[in-house]
C-alpha cells in the first residue's frame, strides 16, 4: 500500500508524544539535568555584599538566645573572602571560602568561653533567595560541640 508524499507529512505532524513514550522518557532524561542545573543557578546569588542577619543559640542556661550578625563577602567564581562579625570592631577572616552550587561554606577563627580561646568555626549558608541566607554555624570548645543558626539578608 502506497502512501502519499503530503498524507505521510500530515500524520507524522499529527502524532503526539503520548504516541510515543519512549520518545518522552528521552526527552525527559535529556531535559531534567539541564532544569535542574539552571533552576538551581536561578536560586543562587552572587555572595558579594554586605549581609546583615542573626545568629540563633542555646545559652548556657539552655534558653534560646539571639546576637545580630554581619558579612562583608567578596565572590571571584567559586572562591569567597571577606569577614564576618557581631559586634563593630571583632570582625574575623574569612578562611578556605566557597561557593559549590548554591552553598556558601567557609571558616574562621575566633575567640570563645571565658578563656577566650581562639577556635575555627565552620560555616554553611544556602541561598534561600538571591537576597537571603539560611544556615549553621558550629564549632567545638572543650569537648562540647557548639551549633547555632545562622540567617542573613542582604543589603541593598
């Protein structure tokens, strides 16, 4: 049976890719890392700015606690420096910066508990929005393990 140049066209036109579910599965393995990568750069912002937040804790007594925190970050492709503080005049170095996807992660060092010991505090911020930052703060002192919440919102 023979089929004609312009009816061949109109049918191959006509099919739908539910006609076709393999065709979709492709496509669909095609497409999702390609989503998935842009919407994850989508989310992501640039670090550089100043960022002004919160840093949450439990006090010695074990009540919640909540201090004002303060970044001043500098973003060259994956790499972040900059410093980081509570209170104006302590501000901190910001060590070993990164930025992978859209996870900020860095370290410094400052002076804790009664002693003032000096220890490494590791950070890990997510972009929540290109303007807002959601993460932890954690160090140890002693042999107790200290982790705080940490949010920033960056200034305009």
């Amino acid at each position: 049976m023979a089929i004609n140049p312009t009816e061949a066209i109109h049918r191959l036109s006509n099919k739908t890719t539910a006609d076709h579910p393999t065709h979709v599965k492709l496509i669909s393995k095609r497409l999702f890392p390609l989503i998935f990568l842009l919407s994850t750069l989508a989310l992501a912002g640039d670090a550089s700015g100043r960022w002004n937040g919160s840093l949450e804790f439990k006090g010695e007594n074990g009540q919640s606690q909540a201090a004002l925190a303060h970044a001043d970050l500098k973003q060259e492709a994956n790499a972040v420096t900059g410093r980081i503080w509570k209170e104006e005049g302590q501000d901190f170095e910001i060590e070993q910066g990164q930025v992978t996807g859209n996870e900020i992660s860095f370290k410094f060092r400052a002076p804790e508990g009664e002693e003032e010991q000096v220890v490494v505090h590791s950070v890990r911020l997510n972009f929540v929005s290109p303007t807002h930052l959601q993460g932890t703060l954690e160090f140890e002192l002693g042999d107790q393990k200290v982790s705080a919440k940490l949010t920033f919102n960056k200034e305009k």
